[in-house]
C-alpha cells in the first residue's frame, strides 16, 4: 500500500470508529432506560468498539511516523491536519493562513517527498 492510501485509510478507520461510538453511546442511554441494564450485545458491541480502536490507532501510529519523517514543516503540518484530524482544504488553509491552493500544492509535493523515499506500507 503507498502512502497516501494508508493515509486515506486511517481516515476512514477514524471515520468508522466515529460511527461505532455513537452507536455504543445510543445503546449504552438505551440500555439505561431498560430496567436490566446493559445486555450481551452491547456488551459486544463495546468490545468490538475496543477492537477497531486499537486497529485505528495502529494505523494513526505509522501514519505518524511517516509524516514525522518528512523534512519539511509545511509538509507535515498539511498531512497532519488533512489526514489525522480528518480537515477539509478550506479549513487547513485558514489555519494555516494561506490559500487553498497553495496548501493543495504543498499537499502534492508532500505527497511525491514520500513516494520518492519509497515509503510503502
């Protein structure tokens, strides 16, 4: 997998994860309301919560380490925000404080930085 893929993907690890939790918190108030408390499937619910969030921070792990290996600050900062904190260009660009094009830019050659060191997952 190349780097922009596993990238890609720890957003969308992230992203599931999201969902899962608001399920758990919906049957987890539901399940109050019940006079038996929480059954046996949201029980497993938790714990399959619990297992993609070990799954999504292992990915957040080594997509750390691979931004964290590029030289250059910009670069790292466009990565970090667009893929661990999941934000559109519009919104790196205003805290960046630069346009959305150049932060799209920066993107790109953060983007080739890794494909040329070769970094495969």
């Amino acid at each position: 997998m190349e780097a922009r893929e596993y990238l890609l993907e720890v957003r969308r690890l992230k992203a599931r994860v999201g969902a899962l939790m608001e399920r758990r918190r919906w049957y987890g108030q539901a399940g109050q309301l019940h006079s038996g408390g929480e059954t046996e499937a949201i029980v497993q619910l938790q714990q399959e919560l619990d297992r993609r969030i070990d799954a999504a921070a292992k990915y957040e792990l080594e997509a750390m380490r691979l931004i964290d290996a590029l030289e250059d600050t910009g670069q790292r900062d466009v990565l970090r925000y667009r893929y661990l904190n999941g934000l559109g260009w519009k919104e790196i660009a205003v805290r960046m404080k630069y346009s959305q094009d150049w932060v799209k830019h920066v993107h790109g050659k953060a983007l080739k930085a890794l494909r040329e060191r070769e970094v495969k997952i």
